[in-house]
C-alpha cells in the first residue's frame, strides 16, 4: 500500500479525490490538509465517506509537517503551489500539482494571465503536462506532473485525433460551457454563487481565461498548429461537467471524414477514458457525470468541422486525471479506482 498526501483536500477537488481513493486497492491517503477544516474529520465534512476506510482521518493545517518521502497531490491555489513544488520537489518527492503554477512555459504568459511573476522557472523544465492519453510514456517516467485545466481537457484530447491534419488550419475556435464548480471553486462568490447562477447562463473571462495559452502551447506540442485560436467559456446553471464545442476552420484541404473516423476508432481502442460517438447530438454530460470518461464526436460541413465533448470537470478535468496520471507514476495500472 502506497501513502499519500493531499493538500488542500477540502474543497470540490480534494472531495473528488478523496472520493476516488476510499476504493482505491494500493493507494491510501494518511496525510490531507485544509485550514478550513482543520481537527475535523473527514466524515464531519464529507458525511457521504464516513463508513469508507479514509472517514476518521483527520485534516491537518497546511502547516503540519509532511510524513518523510510521500507521494503529494496538490490541491492548492495557484500561488500556494508555486512554492510548495519547488520545496516539494527538492524533498525528492512525487508530485502531481492541479494548480496552473506549472502549465505554461513562457513566463510572460504566465503573468499576464495569472497574475504574478513565476519564481521557479527552472523547474518547468522538469515536469511533464499530466494529459495522460498524450504524454503517458513521459509521466510514467517524471515525478513532476502538472495536471490539465479542465477545459483543455475537453478540448486537447479530441483535437489530439485530428493532430496530423491540424499543422496548416487557419484557425480553431471553442465554445465551452462549465457547471459551476469548475468555474467557481469551492468558495462561492458574487458571481458564481447558486442564486447568480440559477435561471441563467453568461460568458465569463472572454478572450482572457488562463486556459487559453494552456491549449495553445500544448495544440502547436503535438500538431504544429499555428493558426488563430479563440476560447470562449461558459457559466451553465449546474454543478457538474463540461461540454465544449469546437470549430476547425479548414483550408483547402480537409480530411476525409469516413477516413479519420476509422483513424480515431484505431487510435482509443486501447485508450481506456475516452468514447467515440456516432453524432455529436450524442454527446450529452449525463454520460460522463461521476466518470473519468472524455466523449467526443464530430460532423463535417464544407470547411468546417464541428466536434463535441464532454467531461466531467471534477474528475476527468482534475481528481480523476491526477489519479490516473499518479498510478501511472507509482507504476501501477492507470484505470485502479476509476472504474
């Protein structure tokens, strides 16, 4: 049995893993911490994990001394896992960090859309983006993941089936739409909070969310993409999932469509998270609500091609892409306490 800990375990992702975990054969957290909840028990804040193996642990302060050489999931805000990577890191330790602390590699980009100034530069170079279906040899190998935002995992794992035809696509666009805990986090605020929310639906963070350099960097990684790429997301009236819908602006040369399909179903027969569809009208997030699954379909109409995906925000875009990308680091098989 592999100890872990966990960082920042309250809140809607910390939940997730910690969800994920109770079943989990060689995986058991010992360490998890939240200021917030600091001397509780997991089963006083999570009462649905009380009769689980992890109810009577008990959160720590983030101050609270890491038990020597663990395995850490970090959970943390963006700042708070700036720093706790490079001490985490120097401790010789595994890390896979969900925080964006770590994503983008030009540190320009990273001020502009974080909002403060990269300390650590010279670790980027050390960690491996946890996109598990496209980077799985290099994580199986690293002890620094920096997992995907939620949104570019709705969106890089379908483009990455159309990646040898995407070199001299003029441009990309992507409508997504995000229950509110992917949007929100955990502590509600004006904005996100349930009676702002309800009845209503509206454009957030547009031509400016974070997650932009993120699917560019990593598209032009592994297709050589270099044309115009717009992002605009969504605030749904739910909690839970991700849909996102994307639009290939085609040159004059575009694939065949009978012809990709039988590439994509080739390609994830052995993926074990990801689904091709039929039609996009398929697509919905009741599929993939409480699942590590990423669905996907498309339909082609002159130069446009339109695909369709959806996700579960909380575990495939975090809790479950980081559990699957820690079993692959621990060695063991990626889809242990997924299924």
């Amino acid at each position: 049995m592999t100890e872990i800990a966990i960082l920042g375990a309250g809140g809607f992702t910390g939940k997730e893993l910690l969800r994920l975990l109770r079943d989990h054969s060689f995986i058991k957290p010992v360490h998890i911490t939240s200021n917030a909840y600091k001397g509780k028990k997991v089963k006083d804040i999570f009462p649905e994990l009380a009769y689980s193996k992890i109810g009577d642990l008990v959160f720590q302060s983030h101050q609270e001394k890491i038990p020597s050489g663990i395995p850490v999931i970090l959970a943390t805000p963006n700042q708070e896992s700036m720093e706790l990577v490079h001490q985490l890191f120097h401790e010789n330790r595994i890390i896979v960090d969900l925080s964006g602390a770590y994503r983008l590699d030009s540190l320009l980009d990273f001020q502009k859309f974080y909002g403060f100034e990269h300390k650590y530069p010279e670790l980027l170079k050390h960690k491996v983006y946890g996109m598990t279906e496209i980077y799985r040899e290099q994580i199986q190998k690293t002890r620094l993941v920096s997992n995907p935002g939620c949104y570019p995992t709705s969106i890089l794992i379908p483009l990455y089936y159309f990646r040898k035809y995407l070199a001299g696509v003029r441009a990309i666009s992507i409508d997504s739409k995000s229950g509110v805990s992917g949007a929100g986090g955990r502590v509600e605020d004006g904005g996100f909070s349930f009676s702002n929310v309800y009845e209503n639906f509206r454009a957030y963070k547009v031509l400016q969310h974070q997650h932009e350099p993120e699917i560019l960097q990593y598209l032009k990684d592994f297709s050589g993409f270099s044309g115009d790429l717009t992002f605009v997301p969504h605030l749904l009236p739910i909690f839970r999932g991700i849909l996102s819908t994307i639009f290939i602006h085609w040159n004059d040369v575009l694939p065949n469509d009978k012809e990709l399909i039988t590439e994509i179903k080739q390609q994830i027969q052995n993926e074990p998270f990801v689904r091709f569809y039929d039609t996009p009208e398929s697509i919905d997030l009741r599929k993939v609500q409480q699942t590590n699954y990423c669905d996907f379909s498309f339909r082609t109409k002159g130069k446009t091609t339109v695909i369709v995906c959806a996700i579960d925000n909380l575990v495939k875009g975090a809790a479950g892409q980081a559990l699957q990308n820690l079993n692959l680091m621990l060695g063991y098989e990626e889809t242990e306490g997924l299924l």
